[in-house]
C-alpha cells in the first residue's frame, strides 16, 4: 500500500513551489530530493546534528525534524538562498575570512542557525553565540573560529545599517537668522 499524498505549496529561497508529497516525507528530503537542493545536509536523521537546520518563516529548524505538509504554507531559506556567489551573505563572507569551517558538511547547518540567531539577535555576545550554537555539531572545529565568523557578519551587519536620518531645518525663522548674526557680531 502507497502512502496516501498531499498537496503542499512552499516558498523556498523566495520561488513557490507545489508538489504532491506523501504525508510523511520529511522537510530536508523535500528540499534534496524534490527540489534538488543538497546545500541541505543530512547527516543524522535524528536532530542531533543540526547539519539540516533552515530557517522556515525565519526561524531556524532542524529539517529532519518537520514534514513537508507542516511547512505548507511557509516560507523556506536554505543555503542556497542565503546569498549569491557574486554578493556572499555577511555570515558566509565571515565563515570565508575567518576559516570558520574545515570539512564543510556541517557548515551549511551552522550558517542558518547563526542566520536565525542574528535575525533574533543581531548583536550577540560571545556567551549568547556559543548558545545559540548548541545543537550543532561540528567535529572537526573547536568552533572558536565558527564563532569568529558569526561575530563577523554581526559586525559586517551592523555597519550596513543604515544611520538615523536627523531632520534639519531648512532655514531659521528670519527673525532667529538676525538674532543668531548679531550675536555673532557681539562675540
């Protein structure tokens, strides 16, 4: 017997997608095997791990822990969609100037979960990071560099903020013009 299918409807990395899907297939499959996106990374299949961590509606999740017919409806970013080659996300910029990976397979998970923290928090302290960072493995870092990185793109973001627009008038009354001159004049 067949598992019975459903239709579910994802945005992912901002394109929408519909698929009949069985009702028990897993988010990270969905995302490798129907779509083909393999940034994804299984690597447990127990959410030990977090290598399959996305973000859905902005909030990191381990993938292999959501059905695909959970996720209908929401909006999914995976690696892939995190940046361009030609303009890197401040976190993969950071994981690049900073060497915040080794082997590379749990770095796609990392990145996100750091993602989803400075969604949260975009000024985390080291002590928050490292939190923020539990359970996530990594077993070829100490994660000092991983942390290294993450502090990066918080910096690399927060001088992309914009400064707060202070409103100057134009000109001063004509009166406070000649009140400012004299005043100047009797200095």
């Amino acid at each position: 017997m067949e598992g019975s299918k459903c239709s579910v409807t994802l945005s992912v990395n901002g394109t929408s997608y519909t698929r009949e899907v069985e009702a028990r297939l897993l988010l990270v499959h969905f995302l490798r095997d129907e779509l083909g996106l393999t940034g994804t990374h299984v690597g447990c299949d127990t959410s030990q791990c977090g290598a399959c961590t996305v973000l859905l509606d902005r909030k990191a999740v381990k993938s292999c822990t959501v059905l695909a017919v959970q996720a209908d409806g929401c909006e999914v970013t995976t690696i892939e969609g995190l940046g361009r080659i030609d303009k890197l996300h401040p976190l993969q910029e950071g994981f690049w100037e900073k060497h915040g990976l080794q082997c590379g397979f749990c770095t796609p998970g990392v990145i996100m979960t750091a993602a989803g923290l400075l969604d949260e928090n975009p000024h985390p302290t080291e002590e928050e990071i490292r939190e923020g960072l539990e359970g996530v493995i990594c077993r070829c870092t100490g994660y000092q560099n991983i942390v290294r990185a993450i502090q990066y793109a918080a910096d690399r973001t927060h001088q992309a903020e914009p400064e707060p627009v202070v409103e100057v008038a134009a000109s001063a009354p004509t009166g406070a013009q000649d009140s400012l001159r004299q005043e100047g004049e009797d200095a």
